[in-house]
C-alpha cells in the first residue's frame, strides 16, 4: 500500500507541480487541441494552434499570480 501511495504522490506533484494554474492551462490546451483535430481541421494547423493556446494559457497564469 505505501508503494501505491508513493507512486500516487509522485505523479500528483509531477503533474500538479507547484502551480495548479499551470497544469490546468495545459490539460484546457490539449483538449481544445484534440476538438480541433476531430472536427476535422488538418493536424498542422491543430497542432500550431494548440500551441498559441498552450502559449495564452501560461501567460495568463502568470498574469493571475503576479496580479494577487
């Protein structure tokens, strides 16, 4: 039991990190990334696109955290 709760611990704090904020931007990113993709829109054009909005995403995390 104590391996399986270690296991969890880890990938909590290497996903979730120090900042939430962060790992949500980039989870909101890939989802509208892969809406994208399935509605058809060509996988290059997704791809930039997922990454603007990856790229918007932090930006805006930092905004919040250095605003408070």
């Amino acid at each position: 039991m104590r391996f399986i709760k270690g296991f969890g611990q880890f990938w909590y704090d290497f996903v979730i990190g120090d900042d939430w904020k962060i790992a949500v931007a980039v989870v909101a990113a890939l989802a509208v990334t892969l809406v994208v993709v399935l509605a058809g829109v060509s996988t290059a054009a997704a791809t930039i696109a997922g990454g603007v909005l990856l790229l918007l995403f932090f930006v805006a995390s930092v905004v919040i955290d250095v605003r408070s």
